[in-house]
C-alpha cells in the first residue's frame, strides 16, 4: 500500500485550496471575453469566474446570481483601481512584494503541475454519467475490517469461514480508527458514497455474503453485505447529472494523481540508507529491557534520546534532496501510528519519505518540465504580484485618518449606551437527562445545593459539566432561551423540574441572578477606539475609491456579465427580469 497517497495529493493541490483567487479553473462560455474596462486595463470573464467557481455557491434564480456576480465584478474593479495606483506610486520595486512573491514561487509551480498532468487530462464523457447514475439504483450497507497485509486478511477469513464472529474480529484487527466504536460496520452509502475500488469489490456481493480478501490504497479489506434496498435518494437524470459529473471527475482526478504519483515514484526513487534503520533498531534494543521492548511499536522512537549528531545523520536521498533522521522522526509524527512503517520496513519507508517530502520532489519536476515559462505560471504570479501590491497600497500607503480623542470616545459612549448593556443572567447548574422518569427519579434525589451536584456528577447528559457538578455558569437569554425562561420563574437557592428543554429534560438550581447592568465607560473604552478607528479606516477607503472611480474611467459590460450565467439551469421567466 502506499502510504504516502494521502500526504501526496495534499501537496498537489496545496495552492489550489489556499489561492482560489487565482486558481486555474473557470467558468463556462468565453473566458476571454471582457466584463469591464478600467483605465486602460480589461477584466475578463475568467477573472471573475475564478472567483465565483471557487466559492460553489447554489443560486434559486438567474437574477440572484447576476446579482452575485455583479459584487465580484465590483470587488474585481475596486482590486484594479488599487493595483493602478500601487503602480503609481511604483510599489512593484518594493521589497516587500519581491519577499511575498518569491514565497509562494513554489506553491504556484505546483499548481500549474497539477493543472497540466491532473486537471488538463480529465474528461467525462456521457456514456459514463449515465453508468455512474445506473449505478445508483441500489443503497448498500456494509461491514468491513480493514488489515495491513493480504496475510492478516486471510487469517481471518479462515477464522470466518470456521464461525468466528465478523465483529470480535472487526474490533480485534481493524485499523479503521472507527472499529473500536462500530464494530467495522461503514453505514450505507450508494454508488459514488466510497472509495471506488472498494465499492467495486462490494457492490457485486448479496446480503450476508463476506467477500475474498481484497485491496486498495488504504490496505486489505475484507467486506460483508449487511443489507442492500432500492436507492430513494436517486433522483432524475437531467436533474442528477451536472452533480453526477463533478463526482465522476473528481474520481478520475484522484485515479490520475495516484497514476501520476507511481510515475513520479519511478522517476525519484528514494535510497533509504539501511544502516541508519539499523542503527535506530539497535538503540531501541539498548533503551529497553527485554520485556519492555516487545510492548514499544517498531514505528516510533522518542526523537529527546538522539543527540545532534544522530539527528542529522541522513535516512533517505533522491535526486535532488535528502532527508535527516531527526526530520523523519518529527515529520512522520503527522501519519496515524497504525500506518507508520516499523524502522526495519525499507520499502514502505521509502513511500513515507516521498510523501513528506513530495513538494521538494514535485517543484524540482515542474522546474524540470519548464513550468516557469508556462503562461499559466506566468499570469498567476503576475496576479499574486498584483494582489501582494494593493494590499500594500491600502493598508500602508492610503493616509490613516486621526485617531479619535478622549472627548469623541466619551461622546460615543454617552449617545450609544444601549450598545453597552450587559442583559440579564442567571447562575444555574443543571442536571440534564433524555428520560423523563428518569429524571422525576432523581429529582427525588435532590433535596440540597450538594445533593444536587452529586447527582448532576453522575448523571448528567452534559458529560464535560459533570466535574463541576452540573455548573453551567451564568446564562443569557438569547443563548439557552427555554433555560433562562424556566430559571427565571425560579428564586435563587430554588430547586426546579424536569423541564422539557430541547428534547431533553432539566433538573434546575438556580445559585444566583444578575440584573441588567451598563458597562462602565472603563470597561469598554478600548472597545469604542478599535471601532470607531476601523470605521473611520473604512470611511476613507470608501471615499477614495469613490474619488479614484471619478479620475478613472470605468465601464461595465452588462450583457457580456450576463452571458456568463448558464441560463439553461433556471426557468426562462428569470432570465427576462432587469439586472
């Protein structure tokens, strides 16, 4: 199996998770086309759709996502006007903005890497939508226990066949982290609900059949049936494909990630230097006694008894890099101990390496396929340069306005003093219970303040109050309102209930209330300066955007920001309307 899957395509699409603004996906219909002018320079379609794709917001009506559309455009213009003046002012020479671009040089490769070898080279076709969503007739539930190797996996088949008990088993040997909790059983799911390897193994089985040892990136599966029923979830076709499509994408898009993964695997094979291996497992075996040391994994080593020396020897080496030992210990930390390779295990060492060290590795393959002259690569770190920019032109290089003094700060306090009310509370310990006799039960029980929070100890269904005795602490309305209503009908010493309270019941004693009170001018003064100086900030962004839209000539296709919308996905009566 290879464990460095996981870590692998994490590092792959890094910055397509972190820079959406700039990723390198787009929306339909001409990318090329302009939405608006700005001076002398264009926003595109794409630009815009960038943006949009990235947030996968659902719209109920044409109009409402023309008006989406129309605030991004906006953004888009006001980032422009920004851009144009920190050209200006010549922050492009800034040394900052040379810092900024130069760190995230990297990340960007690695996202025009996987643009070119993943994202270019996924197609869906129709004949494949229409299998995926014959497939989701049926909704399966199934039972699995997942097992390092295929000789674990066979022993308990054998251990199956002879009456042994699928769930004893399941939690015995599984390392699913969810065994222990539901005894290997997964739920039920339909067609697209799981890893696709496995759903292809399980799917062919009838209730109660349990499957031969099989595997997939994750380790060896042995599955059972549990159940299978018709899928009512599945709804049309045409309303279902669109959806059904992203997720066969995104299948065949992790099936080319683990394709490109070996490939890279291949190209930069990792030399573990077996000595050092060696070398840790021996000093496990001095650290430990021998009837200790059969108790410690042959995966983990406390990196405190190395010394410098032992740290930096060298573990692993490809072309192009190296990994020290102490680098290893702390960054294979990252990986569930259950798949974490004993120090004696090359091979499954060498596949960790690779994937904590992938970024090295894929940066070195897009300097190697020329991605720096890509123009992909190009127009991103010209937009990152661009952002890097305006940010600095709006928060360092717009003039700030005065701060305000201690008579503006007084004088807001004083004319907005129902800002600075604290509202009623009230201390309550509950002891909350889902039976209701039960709680009756109880309530026999409580007779005191102490006898309250001796059962509210063992019995409440708050699990991280029950230390306290129940406490809640002091409680607002507009927070628990069903409690502070049955608290407040309370006197203080009170004790009160069971009260239904969100489908649960709640045994109340009411330890003391507080009056509504105004904060002491003190109190919140540091409060009033931040706000008053971020809305004096804010003013005076607003009025020199507004300034800067009169210097500068800004015009707004509304027709072309339409035709950005796929009117196909909304009745035909939206797309009439003004917008």
């Amino acid at each position: 199996m290879n464990k460095g899957y996981k870590a692998f395509c994490a590092a792959v699409i890094t910055v397509g998770l972190i820079m959406g603004v700039i990723g390198c996906g787009g929306g339909g219909g001409d990318d090329d086309m302009v939405l608006a002018k700005v001076g002398g320079d264009k926003i595109l379609a794409r630009d815009l759709n960038e943006i949009f794709d990235y947030n996968n917001n659902v719209f109920a009506s044409f109009n409402e996502e023309l008006e989406s559309r129309k605030a991004i455009l906006d953004s888009l213009i006001i980032q422009q006007l920004f851009i144009q003046e920190a050209y200006e002012k010549h922050i492009d020479d800034h040394e900052e903005v040379n810092r900024i671009v130069l760190a995230g040089w990297d990340q960007f490769l690695l996202d025009v890497l996987y643009q070119r070898e993943i994202n270019d080279k996924v197609d869906v076709t129709e004949d494949e939508i229409r299998e995926f969503y014959d497939n989701m007739a049926e909704k399966v539930c199934v039972s699995h226990i997942l097992v390092p190797n295929e000789d674990t996996a066979r022993m308990i088949l054998d251990s199956l066949k002879n009456g042994a008990n699928f769930e004893k088993l399941a939690v015995k040997y599984s390392i699913d982290p969810s065994a222990q909790k539901r005894q290997g059983s997964i739920g039920c799911f339909s067609w697209g609900g799981m890893d696709m390897a496995f759903a292809e193994n399980v799917f062919k089985l009838n209730p109660g059949e349990i499957s031969e040892p099989f595997k997939t990136k994750y380790g060896w599966h042995i599955a059972r049936m549990d159940d299978r029923m018709p899928n009512d979830e599945r709804q049309s076709y045409d309303r279902m494909h669109d959806d059904i499509a992203k997720v066969v994408m995104s299948f065949k898009r992790n099936e080319l990630l683990e394709n490109y993964s070996k490939s890279l695997r291949d190209k930069y094979p990792i030399r573990i230097e077996t000595d050092v291996c060696d070398y840790l497992m021996h000093r496990r075996e001095t650290m430990y006694p021998p009837q200790l040391l059969a108790q410690v994994p042959k995966n983990d080593f406390d990196i405190a008894q190395l010394d410098r020396d032992e740290k930096e020897m060298v573990i692993a080496s490809w072309d192009g890099g190296q990994m020290t030992l102490g680098e290893y210990l702390l960054d294979s930390k990252k990986i569930n101990i259950n798949f974490r390779p004993n120090f004696d295990d090359y091979d499954s060492i060498g596949a960790v390496v690779f994937s904590l060290k992938a970024p090295d590795i894929l940066s070195k393959e897009a300097r190697t396929l020329g991605l720096e002259d890509d123009p992909l690569f190009k127009r991103k770190i010209k937009k990152f340069r661009e952002l890097a920019m305006a940010d600095i032109m709006e928060n360092d290089s717009l003039p700030f306005p005065d701060p305000p003094d201690e008579g503006e700060l007084r004088q807001y306090y004083e004319s907005h003093l129902n800002e600075f009310v604290k509202p009623p509370s009230i201390h309550i310990f509950e002891i909350m219970m889902s039976d209701l006799a039960a709680a009756k039960q109880a309530r026999k029980r409580v007779h005191s303040f102490e006898s309250f929070k001796q059962v509210a100890m063992e019995l409440t269904e708050r699990p991280q109050r029950r230390s306290s005795g129940g406490d809640l602490g002091y409680i607002e309305q507009r927070y628990y309102p069903d409690l502070y209503r049955a608290a407040d009908k309370l006197a203080v010493g009170d004790i009160g209930g069971p009260f239904p309270i969100t489908g649960k019941y709640s045994l109340i004693y009411v330890a003391d209330k507080m009056a509504e009170e105004v904060k002491d001018f003190l109190v919140v003064k540091e409060e009033i300066r931040r706000n008053l100086e971020k809305e004096r900030r804010q003013n005076a962004i607003a009025d020199w955007i507004e300034q800067r839209k009169k210097e500068v000539d800004v015009e707004i296709y509304q027709d072309n920001l339409r035709a950005t919308i796929d009117r196909n996905k909304y009745a035909p009566v939206d797309t009439a309307s003004n917008g």
